[in-house]
C-alpha cells in the first residue's frame, strides 16, 4: 500500500515510516526540510510540503495513496509555552492537518484511510477517573487542542474512513519523554514528580508504531482510539520501575513548585497533570500489546540490566 506520512522525519513518524517500509509499503514522508535522496530504493521517499492550511504540488503524491498519517506539528515540550509558542503549537497543527484534508478532498481518488494524531491531553487532568475514548474532553490548553485537531481531521470523515490517535508517553531510549527523564535517575536523584499520584498513561514505542500499523488495515479502526498501555500505572509507580530498570534509587522526588518555575504552565500540562487512560477501542476490537507490564518494557528499552 502507498502511504503518506505527514511529520514523518520526526520521533514516531520515523520509527513508523521506517517499520512500514520494512514491510514493502510504499512511504512517502512529507517534510518541510530537505528531500535528499537515498541509494535504498525501499527507503522512504521524502517530498518536501508546505503545510500552510493550503494543497500544494505535493498533493500529487496524496491522490490515488492507500492511506495518509498525519504526526506534524511543532513540539510540545521543546520550548516554555508562551504565548507566541502555544500559537506555534496549535496552528502548526490545525494548518497541517487542513492542508492534508484539502489534498484529499481535491484528489480524484482519495485515500482509504485518514489517520491523525491527537494526544491524552484530550482528557484534561482527571485525577483518579478512568478515561476511554468515550469520555469528555478536559479544559486546559492541550485538551482544546486536541479538540481543534481532530475536529480538523474529522472534515474528511464523509470522504475517508478517520482514525484519531490519542497518543500516550511514548516510551524509547533515543527519543520523546524517556531521555530527559534519566538525567536524575543516573545521579542517584531521581524520584517521583511531585505527589507521584498523578497516572502516566504510557505505551512502549513499538506498540504504538503496531497500533497504528494495525489500525491503517482495520477497517472497524475509525472515530478515537487510545494508544496507550492496557495498564495505566502511577508517577510514583513508573519512577519506582524506571528505577528498578536503570538500578538506581527513586526517593526524590520532585517539587512541583521548581517544577513550575523551571518550566511554567506546561509542568502542570505535561507532568502534574493525571490521565487514567484506558486502550478500550483498540483492545475490544483485538489488538494485542506486546508490552503491557511497565517492567517488561523497561526491561526492553534498557536491556543490558
Ligand atoms: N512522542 C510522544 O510521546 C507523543 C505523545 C503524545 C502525542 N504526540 C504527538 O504525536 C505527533 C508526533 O510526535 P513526535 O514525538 O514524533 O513529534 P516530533 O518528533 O516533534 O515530530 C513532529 C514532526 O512534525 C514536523 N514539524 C515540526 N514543526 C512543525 C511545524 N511548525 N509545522 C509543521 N510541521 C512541523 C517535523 O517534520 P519536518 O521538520 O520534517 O517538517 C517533525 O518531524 C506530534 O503531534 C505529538 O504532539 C507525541
């Protein structure tokens, strides 16, 4: 299947792009950068785009594709949020998302399936509720945001079957949460974030790259789904595994109050904040985690302990 990957040069999109062409797909990879050419012709291809709320020449490669993905967007966590930067954050994504559903709707053959990001911070901070796709959306900034992107990616859900994918922390050695994490674990601080009592809902990476695989082919995969672990566990329980996997110590733990001078309003966002998610979607329709258990998927990503 031809499948196009919106943000595909970045954290998931790579290992996805990657995954998928290793199972003889045909990917193309929409950046904003460079289109450097590989000498391995399975290799994704790479289109340069302009996501701009607009289609573009581009476009040509939407037009007759099995499937398109959409991951860009500015990063969430690389810069404090201002207010020039929540706008970075929102607009990078409402006008990516926009240009995609305009080259759909302009293409003379659309593609099958539209999946799109979206993120747990759809629910807010939700202290010890259980969360499925059916619950309410929170207030906060990230949680309008969410709404906004997926109600951008929904324009062309009368032309294509739409998967909105509520990623959790996506848990890998070389990128996303998991490296800034480490720093205090390996100086013998490392501890919970704040109280700890706050849910984490995190997924090891190669089942979110599965999930999103598997929801590219599975035709009942459509409206949210949740792409996090069956088994949601607490800060205070996941500093204990990291932990555990790296042996170190976790007894210290972090006040929110520097926390929130280090790093403002995104410290409660982000890392305060407690979203008891459940995968129900994904997992009455029969997908199957290979990492369930938090000590078994740190015990993957750090394996020489
Ligand atoms: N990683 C996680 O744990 C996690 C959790 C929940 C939700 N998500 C969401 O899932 C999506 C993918 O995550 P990721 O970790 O792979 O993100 P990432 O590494 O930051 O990659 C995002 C990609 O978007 C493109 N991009 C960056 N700034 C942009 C802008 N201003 N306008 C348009 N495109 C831009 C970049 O591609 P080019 O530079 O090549 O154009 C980049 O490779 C993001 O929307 C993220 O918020 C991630």
């Amino acid at each position: 299947m031809k499948i196009v990957i919106a943000g595909g040069t970045g954290f998931l999109g790579h290992a996805l792009a990657q995954a998928l062409a290793a199972d003889r797909h045909d990917v193309v990879v929409l950046t904003r950068g460079g289109a450097p050419g590989s000498d391995d012709a399975s290799a994704p291809r790479r289109v340069v785009w302009t996501p701009n709320g607009n289609a573009g020449p581009w476009a040509a490669e939407i037009d007759g594709a099995g499937a398109v993905v959409n991951l860009a967007g500015e990063s969430i966590a690389a810069r404090r949020w201002s207010t020039a930067q929540k706008n970075r954050i929102r607009e990078s994504r409402l006008l990516a998302t926009r240009s995609l559903t305009t080259a759909m709707r302009e293409a003379p053959k659309p593609p099958r399936v539209f999946i799109s990001g979206s993120a747990v911070g759809y629910y807010g901070d939700r202290g010890d509720e259980t969360l499925t796709e059916a619950s309410a959306p929170g207030t906060d900034f990230l949680a309008g945001l969410c709404k906004e992107w997926e109600a951008a990616a929904n324009a062309v859900g009368d032309l294509t079957r739409v998967a909105l994918v509520r990623t959790g922390i996506v848990l890998d050695r070389k990128g996303g949460a998991l490296p800034k994490m480490l720093p205090p674990f390996y100086l013998f601080a490392g501890g919970p974030i704040g109280s700890g009592r706050q849910y984490q809902p995190w997924i090891h990476r190669d089942d979110w790259v599965r999930m999103v695989a598997w929801s590219l082919t599975n035709d009942a995969a459509r409206g949210a789904l949740n792409a996090t672990g069956p088994r949601p566990i607490t800060n205070k329980e996941f500093s204990a595994a990291l932990g555990h996997a790296l042996g170190r110590p976790s007894i210290m733990p972090a006040p929110p109050f520097a926390l929130r001078i280090a790093l403002g309003e995104m410290a409660d966002a982000l890392l305060l904040s407690s979203q008891r998610v459940l995968p129900v979607r994904a997992t009455d329709l029969g997908f199957r985690f290979r990492f369930s258990n938090i000590d078994e998927a740190l015990a993957d990503i750090f394996p020489t302990r």
